[in-house]
C-alpha cells in the first residue's frame, strides 16, 4: 500500500465565534507637586501646571493676574486654608524680594512607565465542527503564520505519533542536509579476481534501469544498464591483459547496504501489491515487474533481477555468482543516478517509498552510523540538526514513514515547513515537489479536494501519507487573504479511505480562514 491513498494505492462552516478582550491595566502614576510661589505682587513666579492653575486661575504657568485680585486670592486662600496651604507663596513674599528668589527645585525623578503589552488578537473563523469529523479518528493536527510562527489552531501538536508518507519529507530534508542537493549514487563495473570475471557493485541507485536506451522509465532521466554494460565490455576490449580473453563470469556485489532487507514492522503485501521492493544496494527499477508503472509487483530477489539484466546486456551466457569485489579491483565502468534534488522531488510527488529508502540508507552510511534500518534513527536526526528545530520525540524506523514505528510531532513538521516555505538553504528542493491540490502528484488524483474543497487548488502544497492506521497531509497553504500557513494533519486509528475527504475539508477551511483561523 502507498502512502498516498486511493489513486495510487488502491486506497494513500464556521459556526462557532469566541470573542476574548485582554485590555491591559495602565500603570499608576505619581503626582507629586510643590505649591506656587507668590510673590509680593501677587506674581506667580513658578510650579507645575496643576500648582499655576490653582493659583492663577485660567492662565497657564507663569501667568499673571491685576495686583490687587492676586493679593486678594492669596487673602482668601490664607484664610479658608491656613499657613499650610500658602507658605510658600506669601511667606516667601514677606521674608525676601523677588530678586534673591532661588532658581525652583526640579520635580522628583520619575521612572518611564512600564510598557504595555500588544491587545490580543481576536480570531474568529473557527473550524471546530469540521475538525470534529468522525471520519478523522484520532486527529491530531497544527497550524502556524508561516511568517510569524504564532501557532493559530493546535489539536495535540505536541505529541508524537506515526506520519506515513509525510515522514518522506525528514528524509528528504536529511539527505539535502548529508549527501548535498548535487549527490549522484553511483553503479560500477570492475575486474574480478579470476580471468574473465567482472563484478557489478551495487552503489545503492535503486532507480538504474533495465529498459533500453531510449525508453524511460517510471524514474526519468535514470541511467541505463544497456550503458552501462556498453561502457564495460568497451574498456575490457581496450585492455591488452583481456587480449583473447572474454567476459564469461559476472560477480553480483550488493554489500553496501546490510540485512535485513525488509524492515521488519512492514506487512509483506506491500511488496505483493507493488508498493515496496526489498531494500537493497544492487537493483533495476526500484525491482518493479512493469519498469514503467508506479505501482507494480515487486520480487523476491533484487539482486537476482538486476544480475540476470546485466548478464543479458553483456551478452549472455555468463556464470552469475554473488560475492564482493576484490580490494583495490580495476574500475571499468560506471554510471550515475540523478542528483540528489531531482531524487527527492520524484520521491515525494508520487510518494516513491523504494527512492525514500533508498536517500535515507544513502544518508546513513554518509553520515558514518551504519548502513541498516537501525542506523536511520541516528542518521536522520543528525540531518535534521541544521536546521535548528528540536527533534525531541521524533522515532525514525525507516525512510518511507511505511512503519507504524516511526513518530514525529505535527510541531515539527510545522516548523520544518516554515523552513521549506522560505527556502532556507537547500529546503526549496522539497517546496518544488510537494505535489500541488488539483494540479500535480498525489494531490491531483480524482479523489482529491474535489467539490467545495476545490477552492483551495493551486493553494496547498503538501506530502500525502496513508497506512493501514491512518490518513496524513502536511505542508504549506497560500491562504485566501494571503497569508502563507504551514500545516499537520494526522487522521490516525480506525480510518477508512474517506478520512482522505474529511481532510480535504479541514485543509480547505485553513486557507479559507487564512490568519483569521480560531483555535476555539
């Protein structure tokens, strides 16, 4: 079964408002001030504007009034108030005259006030009914401003749990961080240890393929064993110590990734229904019976396939053992896979678990942790590391997101996504092959955002992800008022292909709310 529902696999509103008003509470000042001082005259000669207006009535400070009402004002402002309430002003005045006044004292230091923080904003487009959709299980799921990283709805983002398919895209992230956008995986031909022997290593490109030259593949642009057997019996013709001496055994070298070869969580009839070959080093056609179909039966040996093929395209009638090449052995020919960015693009339109497997135990042996399924745990994180998000959870159990093992927080993957929307560093590789809704790769199929969900075509960028336990979609939405949102949405638990529509609906209430979206 592929991750991404039926169309490849067979099987890969807004009702409530809450209004909240968090009006913060000003600081209280001090207002602590001195009284006027009057002169003789009745001239107010100085204080703060609460003082001036007292004593001056309508003026402002420094103002002045006729002679005789100031002294009048001071007379009844004796008598209603007492000493205490214009010494200052008249004490003043009897005791010295106005030239040996003393320059006023400055008001109390005061401290600026504390600052207040931003009103919160109120959101209103809720999309609480639809996320309670029986059809998405066990929904778990994330939304964030892809520009400000505020999260705007979360329904256990925190936890980690299984992602399917959408876990091809920690790989993919992975393998741009280790092996580099430009990396090749490379298949060799060499001199064996006997007199007509040659070996085909096994450089883990998953994608070689048997077709002739001329015909493509389900993995365009892959090279070609026609070529490759071309380029060998070219070179071994060339070496005078071959000088009468033909090809007449072919060693069969698939070392460079160890056992097991089937991860041991997966169901088997995944590779009985053409969606998982065995993993390993040396094989044609992601080992599909039809080299040109996305689904097809895969078979028991890899390795025997890949060696009948070369076999033939020498010409035939050669001894195939297996084995390894001898230390230090003649290189005769090669090729090479597609780079690594072209890789990671066809991996994750169409969801290719084989090309999955392949970046992630590539990656492994890069990184120096191994080359089997239990080196991806270390391998993949250790990716993961530049691009500063925490991994704390995360379960790694294979590079295709087949296992139920494997576990990733719906956090991460919108935090991830916020990298790959601004294409940080090599991240825009994976933003190019994130199939498209209504338009490319697994999001095109006919049961894909179709009816009132097609509003959102053209609009969601994201990996689609089905297993037996549930239905995944993450990604990047451009909302309807432009607001770019990055998104998780896990339907985990007894789930049926229509989970796929129940979150078709969900996605599309996301781009219709934009940064309107309610977490109520």
């Amino acid at each position: 079964m592929d991750a991404d529902g039926a169309s490849v696999a067979g099987g890969d509103d807004f009702d409530a408002l809450l209004f909240r008003s968090d009006a913060p509470t000003a600081d209280a000042r001090d207002a602590r001030a001195t009284g006027p001082i009057v002169t003789a005259d009745g001239e107010v000669l100085h204080g703060p504007p609460a003082a001036t207006h007292a004593a001056a009535g309508t003026g402002g400070a420094g103002s002045r009034f006729p002679r005789g009402l100031a002294a009048a004002a001071a007379l009844v402002a004796f008598a209603i108030l007492g000493t205490g309430a214009v010494y200052a002003g008249n004490a003043t005045a009897e005791r010295a005259p106005v030239a040996a006044v003393s320059t006023p004292t400055p008001d109390p230091v005061r401290s600026a006030p504390a600052a207040t923080a931003e009103p919160a904003r109120i959101r209103t487009c809720s999309v609480a009914d639809l996320a309670a959709d029986p059809r998405l299980g066990e929904l778990q799921a994330q939304v964030r401003n892809a520009k400000t990283g505020e999260v705007l709805f979360d329904r256990g983002g925190d936890t980690a749990s299984r992602t399917a398919s959408v876990l091809k895209v920690l790989t993919s992230a992975a393998a741009l961080s280790v092996l580099g956008p430009d990396y090749r995986a490379e298949t060799t031909v060499v001199k064996g240890s006997e007199p007509g022997s040659v070996v085909l290593v096994g450089g883990g490109d998953l994608t070689l393929t048997r077709l002739p030259v001329g015909q493509e593949s389900t993995y365009i642009g892959a090279a070609h064993l026609e070529t490759l057997a071309e380029l060998t019996r070219a070179a071994w013709d060339a070496d005078p110590a071959n000088q009468g001496q033909p090809i007449t055994s072919l060693v069969l070298d698939a070392s460079l990734f160890g056992d097991p070869d089937w991860q041991p969580s997966w169901n088997t009839k995944e590779r009985v229904d053409g969606y998982m070959p065995k993993i390993t080093a040396l094989e044609v056609d992601g080992d599909r019976d039809d080299p040109t179909a996305d689904v097809s039966p895969r078979s028991d040996d890899p390795v025997g396939r890949a060696g009948d093929a070369f076999a033939e395209a020498l010409g035939g009638g050669l001894d195939v053992t297996r084995g390894t090449a001898p230390e230090g052995a003649k290189e005769l020919a090669s090729v090479q896979s597609q780079p690594v960015s072209t890789l990671i693009q066809q991996a994750l339109l169409v969801s290719d678990n084989a090309l999955a497997e392949m970046l992630a135990r590539l990656t492994a042996i890069k990184q120096g942790a191994g080359n089997t399924f239990d080196a991806l745990q270390e391998s993949t994180l250790a990716g993961l590391q530049q691009y500063g998000i925490d991994t704390t959870g995360i379960v790694i159990a294979d590079g295709s997101g087949l296992s139920d093992d494997n576990a990733v927080p719906p956090s991460y993957l919108t935090q991830l996504f916020m990298k790959i929307n601004a294409r940080d560093g090599d991240l825009g590789y994976i933003y190019d092959g994130l199939p498209i809704a209504g338009e490319t790769g697994s999001l095109s199929y006919d049961d894909r955002f179709t009816g009132d969900n097609a509003v959102a075509d053209g609009s969601v960028f994201a990996k689609t992800g089905w297993i037996d336990t549930g239905y995944t979609l993450a990604g990047i939405i451009h909302a309807d008022d432009n607001t770019d949102l990055t998104f998780a949405l896990y339907a985990l638990g007894d789930v049926s292909d229509d989970a796929k529509q129940a979150i078709d609906t969900l996605a599309a209430a996301f781009y219709r709310c934009g940064d309107n979206l309610s977490d109520n």
